[in-house]
C-alpha cells in the first residue's frame, strides 16, 4: 500500500487523466528494465537446458541460484522433487532421472543416410528413450499407416503424429520403438519435434514404464523415408543408444525478494528443464530481471519497499511445482497471489505473437483476473493482446480450490510455430518482446505485494467491470440464439446469469485477503454497493433475455448425481498415470483434459455432484459428459471418496 501512495503521489501530481492507477507504476517499471541483462540469462540457460538431461538440469539450477544471489534475492535454495519413478505428488507420479552420452540413428538399408546424432542435435533423441546393447541394434523401420499393429513386434515404428501418443500400443505389440515423423511445423523442414513424454501411461517415464528407443527425425527426412516405403523397399536402420534411468532429482530454485513483512508473499513461477529458448528460458530469464527491476528501484529510492514479499519459483514443469507446493504447504497458505510465466518473445516482426493472458478457473475467479488485464492495457497501447478464460496444460492451476492461490498465466506465440522444435533457439529471441514480458511481470508483482486497504475499492470495480463484460457476452449470445429459434441456448443464457453473479460475488470479496484481517468485516460491508449492482446488472441482462423469449430450463434430474458427494484427497489434477490405459475404461486423463480437470475443482465435498455438473456446464458449455460413470471409476481406483 505504501508503495502504491508513493507513486501516486510523486508520479501523478499535476497529472490531468491517467488511464488507470497502475499506469505509473507500469511506466516506472518499463523505464529501468535492461532487457540485455534477461538476453544473457535466457542463453545461459539454454546452453545446459537445451540437453534436458537430469545432470544438465542440476547444472542450470547451480546457475540460477547464483543469477538470484546477483540480483540481491535472499534464502536463495535449491530444491526438488524425487526423480524415482514412484514418489506421488498429488497423483502425479515423478518420472525416473535419465541422462545419455551419446545416441545415433543410420539408415543402412536400402541406402546409407544418418538420420539422427544428440550430440549435434539432442532434439533427434526423445526424452527418457530407453538404451540399446552397447554396439546398437538393426531393425527394420515401418510406417505406422501402412503396418498393422501385430506386425511392428521387434520393429521401430516411424509415426504420423507425436510419437508419445503411440506408446502404449508399441508397448503392448512388442516394438522397438518409435521414430517421430511428426512436427508441429512442417515447413521446418530441419526442424525436429522434442519428444518430452515418454511414459506407458501418462508423462514421465516411470518404474512402471517401458524403456523403448525414442528418435525423432525431420519433416523432410520423414517425406523421403515414406516415399522409399511407397516404392515398396524394405528399411533397416542402425540405433545405438547410451542412456541410463536412475533415482535422483528433480531440481527446483527458488528465491525471495523481502517485503516490509514476512507474513504475506507473491509468487511469480515458471518451467525451467525444457530444451527450448523460447519454451521456456524466456520466461525463466523474463522472471528473473522482473524481480532485479524491482529490486534495483528499491535501492534508488524509486519504488518502496512493498509490503509483501516476492518469491520466484523455477521448477521442472507440474512435477517442480507440485512438489514444491508439497513441500511448502506454509507458504502456499500465506501466498496471496500468483503469475505463471509459460512465455516465449518472439519477434516482433511475425504475426501471432501477440501476448494472452489466461485467467483463473471460474471456480476461483478472482481481482486478478481484472488486474492483468488492466496492467496490459496500460502497457500495450499499441500492440493486440488478449485475454482467455483458463487452460490446462502448464504450472497455471494453482488456482485450484485445494491449493487457493488466484493465478494468472501470461503466453505468447512465436509466429512462427518452434513449439518443441530444435528450431526453438536463442536468435529467435527478440529483445524488445523480453522487454515487454518482464515490464508486464514485475508490474503485477509489485501492485499485489503493494496493494492494501486503499486499492480495494478499484480492485473492487475493475472486478465487477470484468464480471459484468461476461454477463453482456453471455446475453448477446443468448439473444442472438433465441433471434435464429435456438431456444436451448436461450435458456442456458439465463441460467448462466445467476451463475455469473455468483462468480462476480467471489471475485468482489476476493479483494478482502489484501486486507489484514481485523479490517475484513468493515471491508466487505463498504462493498455492499458493488454487490447491489452485479445483482442489478444480472437481473437487467436476464430481462433482456425473458423479453426474447428465454425460459428458465432446469437441468434433467439425475437422482443417482443427487445423492454422490465427491471428497477430493490429495491437491492437483488426476493424470491417471499409476493406471494402464487399459483399466481407463475409455475415460479421459485429467493432466490436460479441461472438462474433467472443471468438474473435479467444483466439487469441493460439499456440493453434491449434480451441483459440480450443473457448475461445470455453466462454465463449460451442454455436455452429454458421463459424470456419474467418471467419478465413480474415480473412486474405483482410490482417487476420491464419495459419500450419499
């Protein structure tokens, strides 16, 4: 809060209008970031990361915490999960560590070419491929659209798409292994897609799993192999793998930039432990030089020093996370807020790299969620951003009700697609899109571990304006369903108004835990205006909608939902990796599925479950989903309790 008056006071006398309070804060930041410094860091780290072996990963974690200690962080500590295949966090299963020397692939039939060399490109070797005998293996290569599966047994299997998808069938017909043929990009044409999943059941690999080889080749060497298979020659290939699987670590680091307090910290996170510079040494390096920036104004006198604390996170992804959030359950409980760095800055010069920032589950809608949006309007005055409702897939869930801590994710594209592509490298890089990244970054830190009593009642209205910007979204397109005879839309319109306030309520009150906690009371009866007006607002935009037409339509009553009451057991997402797919029963993992990843945070042991579905439609969208059979398979397996 004292940083905030601060500047408001020095920065904004005289001022005419300012498009919003955290507009000087912004403009203050974006004057002293030194994007070469962040350009440096971002090499650094590629240089050992772009191996993603697990004694490289050490080796970039020793770098970090000595990158933290130069920036003036304090309890700077390197930690980490058990890379032992077998340890739990949450229900995810840590992979095994893994590290090669050397790995090479030749077609020695029915010419002589190499295909692939990790020690010139480790991208042509998949992560966690299994080893072959020490002087290779010959085998012969087959397209996976052309063989039927019984026939790839002792064969290496050229695939279509990305090869980790295939391997629980190459497992259970006996292959070898696989030779990715798939890219994300195949107008890269030297470009190799980074395998960085290779478990039987889930992610990583683990002592359930199967060490077959894993190689991954370019588009235009994939083309040539089908049209040598298309002329109907038979291929063999030479692989000789030097690979090893071992208990170790799974290293974390992770550094605090002290507050005028410790009861009360901001956390900033993002993925270290990936071979691209763009996914993810941007977001480590960006992350860091937010936090130099803030550190540095501090000590000139330009910025006080705020309230709260400011921790960085650098962790393997979801595994470093949840492991961290394991071990730090205190933290976690004091943490108030929170910024996902999953972010490549690329350049300028390409269309589609536009910054989007994804918001809280709806289920912990949260001031965040308007705050960000409003840091990038104040920054971004001539550049397109979006926002997005959130997604799974990255360190952005922490949001989920068992963890509590609002958390927004900040992504970019890179133009040209180098998602897990060799091409991913340091001069794709652009400078000024660092400069953006880290100015938008130590911005939302700085005001949340500022923020206090004084900035509740803004956070309070850009809350509701954001609740309010939904509802009219949600009644234009009811509206525009009833005007085209859809009156099943109509009516899911009207039904998600109520469903909207309700989320803005939360949001609204969300601004209290700024609050120290004696004032808490006073502050949510000061918002009782806000409130009156989201249930205006609702009531006005449903009036619209009944004078359409709309008629309320309660969901099909599914007495067996009714009487379930789902008890979640361990924080985080369900992967289903400790299961064969075999035993899934055709139901979908939760590590990346959004529509099961909703419903699991809507049931908070409380709700009955046709409550949970009913709230995960209104998020979701109409589903014919089988909730019922999913959760029940859940408690099957272990994953839940449910009581009636």
């Amino acid at each position: 809060m004292v940083g905030l008056q601060f500047l408001l006071s020095s920065q904004m006398a005289g001022a005419a209008i300012q498009e919003s309070p955290v507009t000087p804060l912004v403009h203050t930041i974006a004057a002293n970031v030194q994007s070469d410094r962040a350009m440096e860091t971002m090499r650094r780290v590629y240089s050992t990361d772009h191996w993603f072996t697990f004694p490289k990963f050490e080796e970039t974690a020793l770098y970090l915490k000595q990158r933290l200690e130069q920036s003036g962080l304090e309890q700077v500590e390197i930690g980490g999960g058990n890379a032992d295949g077998e340890t739990q966090v949450g229900y995810w299963t840590m992979p095994l560590a893994w590290d090669v020397k050397q790995a090479r692939l030749e077609m020695v039939e029915p010419e002589h070419t190499l295909l692939c060399d990790y020690q010139s490109t480790p991208a042509s070797l998949g992560m966690w491929s299994g080893p072959t005998p020490k002087g290779g293996i010959t085998a012969e290569l087959v397209d996976i659209n052309k063989t039927p599966w019984p026939d790839v047994k002792g064969k290496l299997v050229l695939t279509d798409k990305n090869s980790a998808g295939y391997k629980h069938r190459l497992v259970k017909y006996g292959a070898l292994g696989a030779v990715n043929g798939f890219s994300e990009d195949p107008a890269l044409r030297d470009g190799r897609q980074w395998i960085n999943a290779w478990g039987d059941n889930g992610w990583g690999f683990t002592k359930a799993s199967t060490p077959l080889l894993s190689f991954s080749i370019t588009p235009q060497q994939a083309e040539h192999i089908r049209k040598l298979l298309a002329e109907g020659k038979r291929i063999k290939v030479h692989a000789v793998v030097d690979s090893r699987y071992y208990a170790g670590r799974y290293p974390w680091v992770t550094g605090l930039l002290p507050g005028i307090s410790d009861e009360e910290e901001v956390l900033v996170l993002g993925h270290s432990s990936e071979q691209g510079a763009q996914d993810n040494a941007t977001g480590v390096s960006a992350m860091i030089e937010a936090l130099n920036t803030i550190g540095s104004l501090i000590q000139k006198g330009k910025l006080p020093r705020p309230q709260r604390s400011i921790r960085i996170l650098l962790m393997p992804e979801l595994y470093g996370s949840l492991s961290y959030i394991r071990a730090h359950p205190q933290r976690m409980k004091k943490t108030v807020a929170a910024m996902t760095v999953d972010t490549p800055a690329a350049s300028y010069g390409l269309a589609g790299t536009e910054y989007t920032f994804y918001m809280n589950p709806q289920v912990a809608m949260s001031y965040t969620d308007a705050l960000i949006q409003r840091i990038a309007k104040a920054y971004f005055t001539s550049r397109p951003w979006h926002w997005k409702e959130n997604e799974p897939g990255t360190d952005s869930y922490l949001g989920d009700p068992t963890i509590n801590v609002p958390d927004v994710w900040s992504y970019s594209g890179t133009g040209i697609e180098t998602h897990h592509n060799s091409e991913d490298k340091p001069d794709t890089v652009d400078p000024r899109s660092m400069h953006d990244l880290i100015t938008v970054i130590a911005s939302y830190l700085y005001f949340n571990a500022s923020a206090g009593e004084a900035q509740v009642p803004w956070l309070a209205d850009i809350a509701s304006d954001h609740v309010y910007q939904e509802m009219a979204a949600t009644a234009s397109a009811g509206l525009d369903a009833l005007r085209s005879g859809d009156a099943a839309s109509g009516s899911y319109g009207l039904d998600r108004m109520s469903y909207l306030r309700d989320r803005g309520h939360d949001a609204l009150l969300s601004v209290l835990r700024l609050a120290p906690a004696k004032d808490r009371a006073k502050l949510q009866q000061s918002l009782a205006p806000q409130l009156r007006q989201l249930q205006a607002a609702s009531d006005w935009q449903s009036a619209r909608l009944r004078s359409a037409g709309a008629v309320a339509k309660p969901d099909s009553v599914n007495r067996d939902a009714e009487r379930m009451i789902v008890h979640r057991k361990r924080p985080g997402t369900l992967p289903l990796d400790d299961l064969s797919q075999d035993e899934w029963e055709g139901y979908p993992s939760g590590a990346w599925n959004k529509l099961v990843t909703v419903a699991l945070y809507w049931c908070d042991g409380k709700r009955n479950l046709a409550q949970a579905i009913h709230l995960t439609k209104m998020e979701m969208g109409p589903t014919d989903f089988d909730f019922v059979g999913y959760f029940r398979f859940l408690q099957k397996h272990g994953y839940v309790d449910i009581t009636k």
